[in-house]
C-alpha cells in the first residue's frame, strides 16, 4: 500500500497543527492523527515533528489570526 505523499509530509501536518490555540487542542489533535496512522512510521515521524514545531511557536507566542 502506498501511502498518501502529503501525510509523510511534515508541512501538512503542522498545517494542521497550527488550528491549535492551546497546548489540550493540540495534544488531542496529535493523539488523533498517531491513531489514524500509527501503523506507518513514515506518517508517525512526520506527526512528531510537526508536533515539535508547533509547540515552538505556541512557546513564543506565534498564533494564526482569522
């Protein structure tokens, strides 16, 4: 089975990520994402990264404005 390109794509995840406004939204939406695709590390890894980043910007204040 070959996977989706974009969901080994970190860039599409923290896309996704970047609708979390506070750290309980963005753990739920993490832990959402691993149980859809825990069975691909490729997918896994990308999660994690992106994950890691948008903790970053949440830690320094960085918000997407609507």
């Amino acid at each position: 089975m070959t996977l989706d390109r974009d969901l080994t794509d970190k860039l599409y995840w923290l896309r996704k990520f970047r609708m979390a406004k506070n750290d309980k939204t963005l753990e739920l939406m993490v832990s959402k994402a691993i149980d859809d695709h825990h069975q691909h590390s490729a997918v896994v890894a990308a999660i994690y990264l992106a994950e890691c980043q948008r903790e970053r910007e949440m830690a320094q204040g960085r918000f997407l404005d609507h």
